[in-house]
C-alpha cells in the first residue's frame, strides 16, 4: 500500500517575481498527514492560510491565481507541478509576497531541492481520485480541450497550436512521473513579442525578462517598437533581423513550449488535492480549461466522502470464502461478505453478490425485492470485523463484537443483481480491544449506505 509524503526538510527560494518583479522568498515545510498543499502569506499581519485547491481559483490569465478573503497567491503553478511530480502530498508554503519567485521559469530548481531534502513517509495512506469515465471540457470558441481517462497510473499528454511560423504545432508526452524531473521540470515558460506590450500594461510581465522565458519573434516589427519594448522591460536594446527564439540560454529540447504546457497541466491537476491515477490529454491547454476541468473533479470528490474502490473480478482475492469462515461464526444465510479484494493496516475491501434467491427478498418485498438496509449494515459490519481480526495473532481464536453503531445514511436502493463493494476504514488506533470505523457500500460507482461503527475484540476461542 502507497503512503502520503511529506518533505524531510525544509527548503527556500529567493527570485523574482513574474508580476511584480520583487525579491520573494517562498519556503517549503513538512506538514502533517491529510495536510495537502497550504500556502501563507508570511507578508501579511495576520498570516493567512490559504487552501491550494480548484474551487479557490479566482483568476486565470497568465499563471494560476488562488484568492480566499481578497489574499491572492500567483503563479503557483510550477511550485505545485514539482510537488506533485515528486510525490509530495503535504507541504505548507510560506510566501513573503502576493507570488511566488519565477526563477527560470521552469519547476527546475523546486525540483532540485526536492531531491536534495527527500521526503518523508507518513502513516496514511495516499489517497489516489482513481479515473473510471471519460471526463472532458471544451473551449468552442478557442478549441481548447482537456480530457481525464482511465489509467493505471498518471501521465499526460499535451498538444500545442499556434498561428505562427515559428511555433506553430508542438506535442509532448510523460508516460510516467518518473520522467518529469529530467523530461520536463526544466521546461521554461514562453511569450510571444507580439503579446509583450499588451501584458506590460496590465502589470503582468513586470518581472521577466530574456532569463526566465522563451521569446518568440513571430512577426517582424520596426526596430524603434522593439527598443520600446526593450525600454519598458528595462533591457538592453537588440538589433533582432530574422524570426525565431530570442533568448540568452538556448532551448532545453526542441519542443520546450508543449513541454512548458504540460507542467502547468501537472500544476493545475495539484489543485485537485488527490494524486490521479488516469490519462490527461490537453489539446492548446490554458490555465483556464486546466482549472475548470480540476473544478469538475472537486466537486465530484466532496459529493462522496470516499471514491468507490475499484473491483476487478478477476482478480485473486485477498481472503476466499472458505479463509472467511475460517474467521467468522456466521453462516448461511446470514454470512454478507463473499470475498476480500483489499486489505491494508487500516482499511479493508470486500464484495457480496446480491441475487434474487436470498432469503430476505421472499419477504422483503416479494413484488419488489430490496435488501433490507439493517443487513447492509450487517455486511459492513462483517467486512470491517475482519479488518480487526487482521491486527492480531491467531485471529481465529477471536471473536468481534459491536458495540454501536452510527450516522446510518441510506442512499440507494440494494436489488438482485446488485454487486456490493464494502469499504471499511478505522477512525483511529486500536486501542484496549477497541476500534472505530467509518463503512460504505457502494453499487458500481455510486454510494448506497454508511455508517460508523465502535467493536470490541475478544479471544474467546
């Protein structure tokens, strides 16, 4: 079973800023499980907190912008990128500025230091959003799209169109998080000279220049324009004659612009607050679709306490029936839990076929069979008896006993047919005999029933 990460250390950094062209500082900290990424505001009297997540975007236009009680956090998007690339799952942030350093312009040094401090396992468990269905957004008016499909694992697949002769089509693919600390962190951001003059007056380029970015020069302007531009940047002016790149570094890969992309595709989907097993793939992605697309999925996630595990009925199970009765005294007809598909420290996963010759539905009801909610929690409470049983030595000669049960919630109806897939999670420690646990049902990917539920072990055997 994968564990959440937090940082071994702490670690800062000290540049620019892309907006405002102050020194920032930001510092990176370990944070505790189930802390996600949080970043604060180190400038301001009160030190606000600020959650790094979809549903707090507030403002999209060049770089993402997290806003929470007028205290606005930019440019977060290649901090985040790295952070999750590298497996860290909880990181407190503290920032000394209204953004964070642009540096390079690549997530190449968060990168760095990531791997200079390492990380730290924690106890929980990760937590993966596990995609099972096509989930899309479109932009008509643009042709941007951005599209999650179900994968094993998490990688991306980015395209890029412009209308330039210069950077005109571009693509670029991570099968793998693997690849990103060599094959993407140093992918630098890019503009196009065109668009300089117009972000200068909005006040959103103050900090860049010819160190930080890739410049691309796509259409011939007069020399007195591109002295204008240079003053305004404060630069030395260039006597530019052919179309292309205008950099003082030359290009990391011949595809850095579609690579630079698909980072801040990686660094918008941080915002989702869950590491993805799934394929994304960003057709002309903007920070704009990437964090309505992350939006959907947030919301998804709190319309659920728990995603629905998923179940592969080929697979081998972790505990037969034959191993179950071994554990358990029940028996026909009121043994609920036919297998267990997961079993980890703290959780457990089983499945019960429901079908249309269980006893109960000869009563319950015979024109309209429906499983009685009472034996759903029966089934939960069985799953959850042998994820006890599991923390002990010779768990056959013990037995399980509930003591309470509660916040009984009924979703959905249960009828034959109907495959359940019983989840069981301990609340806390065992401690003295006693456990706690919070249980789901789901059907497919929808939830049925819950509850929580307080047992006692007992070797009575």
């Amino acid at each position: 079973m994968l564990k959440q990460n937090t940082l071994a250390a702490s670690f800062s950094l000290q540049g620019k800023g892309l907006h405002s062209g102050l020194n920032i500082q930001a510092t990176f900290n370990p944070a505790p499980e189930n802390h996600g990424y949080k970043i604060k505001r180190v400038d301001l009297p009160d030190q606000p907190v600020i959650d790094a997540v979809a549903e707090n975007v507030v403002n999209t236009q060049r770089g993402t912008v997290i806003g929470k009680n007028n205290v606005q956090i930019s440019t977060i998007e290649h901090a985040l990128a790295a952070l999750y690339a590298m497996g860290v799952d909880n990181c407190l942030m503290e920032v000394n500025a209204p953004e964070f350093p642009i540096l390079d312009g690549s997530a190449r040094y968060y990168v760095e230091e990531i791997q200079k401090v390492g990380l730290q396992e924690q106890n929980a468990a990760k937590d993966f959003y596990i995609v099972k269905h096509k989930v899309e957004v479109k932009d008509e008016e643009t042709g941007a799209s951005i599209m999650l499909l179900p994968d094993d694992h998490f990688c991306v697949n980015t395209l890029i169109s412009f209308d330039s002769p210069v950077l005109n089509n571009q693509f670029a693919t991570m099968n793998n998080v693997d690849e990103f600390p060599t094959e993407i962190a140093a992918s630098r951001t890019f503009v196009f000279v065109r668009e300089i003059e117009m972000l200068l007056q909005n006040n959103l380029i103050k900090g860049g220049d010819l160190d930080n970015a890739i410049v691309i020069y796509d259409q011939k302007v007069s020399q007195e324009a591109l002295d204008k531009l240079a003053d305004m940047m404060q630069l030395p002016h260039q006597n530019i004659q052919e179309l292309g790149y205008i950099n003082h570094k030359p290009l990391v890969f011949d595809n850095e612009p579609a690579r630079h992309k698909l980072l801040d595709v990686i660094g918008d989907m941080a915002l989702i607050g869950k590491p993805i097993k799934g394929r994304v793939i960003a057709t002309r992605p903007g920070h704009s679709i990437n964090a309505k697309l992350a939006r959907i999925i947030r919301k998804q996630i709190k319309l659920n306490d728990v995603q629905a595990p998923v179940y592969d009925p080929n697979a081998e199970p972790i505990m037969d029936i034959n191993r179950i009765r071994e554990l358990l005294p029940h028996r026909y007809p009121f043994l609920l839990v036919d297998k267990i598909i997961e079993l980890g420290k703290n959780y457990i996963v089983g499945v019960k076929n429901i079908t249309s010759n269980e006893p109960f539905f000869q009563g319950h009801f015979p024109q309209e069979p429906v499983m009685p909610g009472v034996l759903q929690v029966e089934a939960m409470a069985q799953t959850g008896g042998l994820l006890v049983l599991n923390t002990v030595d010779e768990p056959e000669r013990y037995s399980t006993y509930f003591m309470k049960i509660d916040g009984v919630k009924f979703r959905q109806k249960v009828v034959p047919g109907d495959t359940l897939i019983l989840r069981l999670e301990l609340l806390a420690p065992i401690r003295r005999g006693i456990s706690t646990m919070k249980g789901y049902v789901f059907v497919g990917d929808k939830l049925v029933s819950e509850a929580e539920f307080m047992a006692q072990i007992i070797k009575n055997k």
